[in-house]
C-alpha cells in the first residue's frame, strides 16, 4: 500500500465502534483468549464490553492493521489488589458444591450485577476467593487484525485480510 493509501485510511478512535480478530498471549506464547478461527469481535469502544486498557491499545491503529502489542501488568489488567481477596465462611456456599482451588464461581452483587471469583483456598470452615482479574500482574501480548472501523471495512490487499505476519 502506498503512503498516500495509507493515509486515507481511518484510525480507531476513542469512541470508534470496531471489528477485529484479537489473541492475548502470555510471555510463555499460551494463548488466553482468541477469536482468530472464530468470528470477529465487535464492540463499540467506551462501552464497558471490552477492558479499558485494551481498548487503550486500540486507540490510533489503522484500518487494516495487524500488530502485536506488549503490554506490562499496569498497561493490560492491572496489579493484583490483596483488597480483592476475600475469606468467607464455607457454609454461605452450597454444601454440594466441590470447591477446589482454581474454581471460577459467578458471584451476585446487590445491583444485579455478577463478578467471577477464584477459589484460591477452602478449609472446613472457610473459603478464600480471588476477586482480581485471573490476568492482573500478567505481562501480556495483544495481537490484533483491525478488520472494520465505523463500518467501514479494511481493502481487501491489507495485512489484516491475508492473515498478517505475526
């Protein structure tokens, strides 16, 4: 693509409403989360779909993109708060419920909203639950094919549409 071509493409912006294909890796190369494979992901930015710092990432990417950002615990999902572990007693749980360490309970919240909670320890009397993201101190990377931007699609010659170079 020339500069000219480039140019006249459209940036994400804050507010931007994008399709893309993401992966988010460990430092390791395991992969979390991908839609590579699978459908697109869509979301409106600044819509709460979608982690504020991520979309952070996204901000200023050209239509037809494809890159991989490196992102540090404070750029991805932030540092674990020890403010977010919690100690429960066992019996506020069902008592059939096989609760083991690594266990992702939904948990209600008095707004209707749930939240996910790990299950980092259980004793007789007592559970202990991690309410911090699974990937908060995790470095992390975010690659990333912008595929539409404001329903504008990226040209069919770009990186994105014929897989990128990872």
């Amino acid at each position: 693509m020339s500069d000219a071509e480039t140019t006249d493409l459209p940036t994400i912006g804050k507010d931007s409403e994008v399709t893309i294909h993401y992966e988010i890796r460990l430092p390791d190369d395991r992969v979390v989360d991908s839609t590579f494979g699978d459908e697109p992901f869509t979301v409106k930015l600044g819509s709460g779909a979608f982690e504020p710092r991520l979309e952070e990432a996204l901000v200023g990417l050209p239509l037809g993109e494809y890159t991989r950002i490196l992102l540090t615990p404070q750029f991805a999902f932030g540092m674990p708060d020890p403010g977010n572990v919690h100690t429960m007693p066992r019996n506020r749980f069902p008592a059939d419920m096989d609760l083991e360490p690594q266990l992702v309970i939904e948990f209600d919240l008095p707004n209707g909203e749930s939240v996910p909670g790990t299950v980092t320890a259980v004793t007789e009397d007592a559970v202990t639950v991690d309410f911090n993201h699974p990937l908060a101190g995790q470095n992390i990377q975010f690659v990333v094919q912008v595929l539409a931007i404001d329903g504008r699609k990226a040209p069919a010659d770009s990186p994105a549409l014929k897989g990128g170079t990872s």
